[in-house]
C-alpha cells in the first residue's frame, strides 16, 4: 500500500552511509570486514516541496538542496508525531503559501 504525501509533509529518509567515525545521530552501526571504517545509518528530516505526477517527490533539505526521491522507496516515510513536535528544527521552514 502506497503513502500519499502533499507539499509542505515532513518526511524522514534513513540514508546510510560509511566513515571512520560515525556521527553521535548514527543508527545502526557496523564495522567494515577488516576494521578500517563503518557502515551506519543517519535519518535526515525532509520536507515535501513537490509531489510530481511521475510518482516522484522533489524534497528539500534544511540548506535549501532540492532533491527528487521515489514515493515508494522504502527509506522514506512520513514524520510521526513525536518527530514533528520535538525534532521541528531539524526540518526546513514550510513552504511560503501566501501567493
């Protein structure tokens, strides 16, 4: 069953990533097969600017980058409540709907 998002959805999207030094927010965490560095996972906290008709979503961060993700893709899912009320600075603004 697919999600429906609108613009202006805060959305939260488990990216992973690899380092030698994972950050305090890593989830996850595992080391390489030889020790050198490790894999881990960082939640980045969107927010929904455009709901596209090819089954896309353009997001954006909290710097302003636009990016285009799957609706679908299972990283992705929308901000549960508790996110929403307590991590709202990790989200961008919302979207000026004055025009």
């Amino acid at each position: 069953m697919g999600r429906s998002y609108v613009v202006g959805s805060m959305v939260v999207f488990r990216k992973q990533k690899r380092g030698i030094a994972p950050s305090p927010r890593a989830k996850n965490v595992r080391p390489a097969a030889h020790g050198d560095d490790y894999g881990y996972e960082i939640e980045k906290y969107w927010r929904v600017s455009a709901v596209l008709p090819d089954g896309q979503l353009e997001v954006v961060t909290r710097r302003g980058k636009r990016l285009r993700i799957e609706a679908t893709d299972p990283r992705l899912r929308p901000a549960n409540w508790l996110e929403r009320w307590f991590l709202i600075a990790r989200f961008p603004p919302a979207p000026d709907r004055s025009n």
